[in-house]
C-alpha cells in the first residue's frame, strides 16, 4: 500500500455510554444484573466512557458498593422528561452518545438500548448491549475517522 491510500477500514467511535441504574443495572431485589462488571471493562477498553445516571440522584454509593465505582467516569442527575433541555441544568456537559435504561423515553430521547426491567438468573442483555455499542460505534461514517495506513 502506498502512502496516499487509505484503509476503508473504520475505527470505532469513543462513546459517552450513560447507564440508568434501577431495574437497569441493580435490580428490584438488590441484585446487579450478571455481567456488569464484564460489560464495564470491556467497554473501557475499548476506550468508551461510562457514566451513570439516575433519575432519583447521584447514585455513587451504590457503585461503590458493587464494586464498579473504578470504571466510572462520572455521575449525573438523569432529566426525567424534555430529556435534551434539561440537561444542562442537572449540569451534563455532553449529550450522551448511547444510554441503556428500562425507560423507553430515554432511549427514544438519545438512542440506545431499551433493556427489560426484569432479568432472570440467566440474563443475557448487558452482553447485547456491548454488541450494540461496539457497533453504533462503527456506525460513523466521517471519513476523518478511517485510520490512515
Ligand atoms: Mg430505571
């Protein structure tokens, strides 16, 4: 290959990736749904960002408390409704490139992955969600994008 062609192959975008945390992450009952933490890592080495964020505030400690908190990037208030004006008053510097939540609203507003609010013992969703992402962020069709070779 000479020095003036370029690979068509893309290189992934880097996603601001917001989770919601109830029903979403951590179940009724408590209970993180099966692979987060699996999810999480993947998805930081790929080089995504991870926020979280809740309708019912900060939600930190519960990260924490899972053992996730060291693969967060950031934490924020999530807009219940008039889901894109509202962000900069909850003070979210970035419109979020990809949002998991079982609200449909939220994932109407920004895209993403609308996941069950119920998980049984052999859950499966967050690995569709690394799917997903992995190719949303294939998805950019910018030609600054391709990698050079
Ligand atoms: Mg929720």
């Amino acid at each position: 290959m000479t020095e003036t062609e370029v690979s068509t192959e893309r290189k992934p975008r880097q996603l601001n990736v917001f989770f919601d945390v109830d029903n979403t992450l951590i179940m009724w009952n408590g209970s993180l749904r099966n692979h987060v933490r699996d999810v999480f890592e993947a998805l930081k080495e790929a080089g995504h960002e991870i926020y979280i964020w809740s309708g019912v505030g900060i939600r930190e400690w519960d990260m924490k408390r899972h053992n996730l908190h060291d693969l967060i990037t950031n934490y924020y208030v999530k807009p219940l409704e008039e889901h894109h004006a509202k962000l900069e008053g909850l003070g979210v510097p970035m419109i979020p490139d990809f949002v998991i939540d079982d609200h449909k609203a939220v994932v109407d507003a920004f895209g993403g992955y609308h996941i069950p609010d119920e998980a049984g013992p052999d859950d499966t969703e967050l690995l569709t969600v690394l799917e997903r992402i992995k190719a949303f962020a294939l998805l950019d069709h910018d030609p600054d994008k391709v990698i050079p070779r």
